[in-house]
C-alpha cells in the first residue's frame, strides 16, 4: 500500500506492507458505520450492507416537510467523550452545538419544574429528608463502579434501600411503571443506575446547570459524513439489501448471500440483532451459549409533534401520571436552535413497551388519537390548530429489558470460523444503549481484532 506522507514541508511516497482485506460490514446503523470508518482508515476494502432504505437505524432521520431532523430523539451530554472524540475526528466538531435544558415532573395533573436546586426542594410532594435521601441515591449511584452486585437486586429494593418508601412511592415508581410498565419488578437495579450514571454527568457539582447538545442538522449529518468518508477511501455502501445467508469458504473467508448476488469477504461483522443472525449464518458458523429468546426488548411508539408554537420549555418532562398514555415529553426546540427545524417547534412523544406488546401494532390513526387526548389533559390551553404535522414511528428493539442477572442471560455467540465476528447492542450488558456506548464498543472491538 502507498501512502502520501509530509516530511519537512515536502509530500513523499511511502511504503506501506499492510495485510489489506476485503471485509463485509452487515448493518448501516452507527455501529456498522464506526466499524467501516476505522477499518477503513487501516486500508480495508469495505462494503457496508444495510436492509433499510436508510442509513443509520435508530438514529435515522425523517422528513418533516420544511427540514430534517432525527426521526427519535437523541442527545449529547458533556460526558460522552467515545462519542465526542469521534464526531471531532470526522470533521464535526466545530457543528457540536451546546446549550442549558430544563426538566419537568408531571404529577396528578400538575406540572412541576425541577431544574436546579431550588425547585428541587421546593418539589412539594417528597418532604425534606426525602429529598435529601433522593439526593443521595443519585449522588451514590453515579459513583458506584461495581456494577455487577446490582445484577443481583431488584430495581425497585435498591430503590427502596437508599429513597425510602414515600420517596419510591410519589418519585420513582411512577417513572418505573411509565418506562416498563409493570415489567419493573423484574428489572435489576442496574436498569437504574446505567440512567444515573450517564445523565447525572450532564450537570455541574451543583446541580444547577444541565448541558446538552446536538450535532447541527442532527445525525444525518453524522451519517452523510461516515458515507462520504467510508466511500471517499473506497468502501462501497449497499442500502436496500437483506442478507440471506452467510457460509464460510473451503479456501477461506466467507460468502454472502443477498438475494440473487453472492459475494466473497476475507472477514465479515455482523452488527444485527442474534435472532436475526441464526437464521442467516449456515449451520456450524456459529455456536450460541445460551437461549437468545430468553433476551427481551423493550421498543418505542413515538409520535412527534411539528407546532408553530412551543409546548413546553423543557427538554424532558418526566411523567408519573398513569392517565398519560404516553411516556414524557421531549421538548426537542428547547434545546435545538429554531433555525435548525425552519422555524417550527419539534416535540416527541414516546411510549416504551416490550417488542410485543399490541401497542407496537395499533394504527397511526389510533396511536395519534390516544396520545392527542393525553396531550390536551397535560396541556389543556394547547390548540390543536397549531400542530403542523403529525408523525407517527415505531422501533421494536430499542434495547434489552434488563431483568436480574441480565448480563448471564445474554446469549454468547461463539464463532466457528476465525474471519467471522459479531457485535451488536445485546453485549451492552451495563449500558443504557446510547451512541456513546456504541462508539466505545466499536472502538474495543477494533482495537482488540485489527
């Protein structure tokens, strides 16, 4: 391989023996597209193969008419330094934009404001020692390190053992039944902790100030720069492709089947979900520990709001009220500067269920009418003839349900064959699934096989 490399002021060519391999990547989510990028930095011929039209999995974007934006809501905390160091590395650094956010709590028909210390103790439905023993329990979880003894606990006894039951009561179970459902009683406490530990670092020591940001044109710029830097050192993106089998090869490698094409790779990554990945990979690539059914997802029914007016001044809205059908408000303009959505306000609404749930089936006639009723109870001044449009989306795996002892029931595929790998989000065993995560993967991934 020949380099051009600058040495005193003067370009030179220089001799570079490498072993260049050609290396199916299977999956265009962030966690596909990183691997390409880095692998194809190394000097590897690269083909990307994506089912969807889209690029991008969850963090794909949708048309709303007058822009574009990120079809669910995503965001950037200070701490994600995997996800930062790598956006600066492709050339978006100077596109992170930052700004302060506030939170909501939604209760028994009232909305209360909880974004710096004085509302927090003016919240009037926890009393005094119980806001303090609440402060502990944030405070205590985004130190803890050792998280696998959380493995052993319930969500809702660690809950119990450092907020007490009035605190659980009126605070945190009410979140635990709009987030799972009544799912959350087999859920482990690091359910909870992952979410501390990650946004806790969003604000300052004294809790006054809560920054977070977005990449401007959201993260299909992300992903349209991934394309054209992946293609630009010769990777080839195929979008539109379902693959239908993976053999290995009796002279190395392996073939890949899709559709009426088959291809050869020295190596391949297969980024996808495991239940997808046994009905692909022929008999004997793989062998998998474990029962992958035994993994449960939950997925989300998110209806996104495009309003001429704000609905809230929030970034999130946090709802413990059950009549809500909906799972909080994320009031995405008050974050994202307006010139970046036209000029219109962009809200999300989302419900988290299990991938099976009936509600991942109901129609976005029937999915919009619920949510609008929820909405009008929440804010009953807000006129609905200022909604510009309504969009309606669904994912059914959003992330692992993790139940107790979750990372022993994670299924471990053990590959038969030295040119194939897997990586994907199941293996995120401590993780709240967020891109940050995804990069920090990818990036233990190739260090430790390249």
């Amino acid at each position: 391989m020949v380099l051009l490399e600058r040495s005193h002021g003067i370009e030179v060519l220089v001799s570079i023996s490498i072993n260049v391999m050609k290396i199916g990547i299977v999956g265009g989510g962030l966690m596909g597209l990183a691997i390409a990028y880095r692998l194809s930095k190394q000097g590897h011929s690269i083909t990307i193969l994506e089912r969807s039209q889209q690029l991008g999995g969850l963090a794909t974007h949708q048309n709303y008419g007058s822009f574009i934006w990120d079809r669910f809501y995503h965001v950037i905390l200070p701490s994600d330094l995997y996800l930062i160091n790598f956006l600066t590395e492709i050339g978006l650094g100077k596109q992170l934009c930052w700004g302060k956010t506030f939170t909501g709590y939604f209760i028994d028909r009232k909305l209360y404001s909880i974004s710096n210390t004085l509302e927090f103790f003016r919240f009037p439905l926890v009393g005094i020692i119980g806001k303090l023993r609440l402060a502990f329990t944030l405070l205590y979880g985004s130190r803890i390190s050792r998280w696998l003894r959380l493995e052993k606990i319930s969500v809702e006894r660690w809950l119990l053992r450092f907020s007490g039951r009035k605190t659980y009561e009126k605070f945190w179970k009410p979140l635990l039944l709009a987030k799972l459902g009544e799912h959350y009683k087999r859920v482990s406490a690091v359910f909870i902790w992952s979410y501390i530990k990650r946004l806790f670092s969003a604000r300052d020591s004294s809790l006054s100030k809560e920054q977070l940001g977005y990449v401007e044109g959201g993260y299909k710029t992300v992903f349209d720069r991934l394309s054209t830097l992946i293609q630009a050192m010769g990777g080839a993106i195929q979008t539109e492709v379902s693959v239908q089998s993976i053999s290995p090869c009796a002279s190395g490698g392996l073939w890949v089947e899709t559709g009426d094409t088959k291809e050869h790779f020295d190596k391949v990554v297969f980024t996808g979900p495991v239940n997808v990945l046994t009905k692909v990979v022929t008999p004997g690539l793989i062998a998998v520990e474990g029962n992958c059914n035994l993994v449960e997802y939950l997925g989300v029914v998110c209806m996104v709001l495009v309003t001429r007016v704000s609905l809230v001044r929030y970034y999130v809205v946090n709802i413990a009220d059950q009549d809500i059908p909906f799972t909080g408000v994320i009031g995405m303009s008050s974050l994202v500067s307006l010139d970046q959505t036209a000029g219109l306000h962009l809200t999300y609404l989302p419900k988290y269920v299990l991938s099976d749930d009936p509600w991942m089936n109901k129609t976005d006639q029937d999915v919009q009418a619920v949510f609008l009723q929820g909405l009008q109870l929440m804010f009953p001044t807000f006129s609905l003839d200022d909604i510009v449009s309504v969009h309606i989306s669904r994912a059914a795996k959003v992330q692992p349900l993790q139940v107790i002892d979750y990372s022993s029931i994670v299924p471990t595929v053990v590959t038969a064959n030295k040119d194939f790998w897997v990586l994907n989000t199941a293996q995120l065993v401590k993780d709240t699934l967020n891109n940050n995560a995804v990069i920090r993967h990818v990036d233990e991934f190739v260090a430790s096989h390249f």
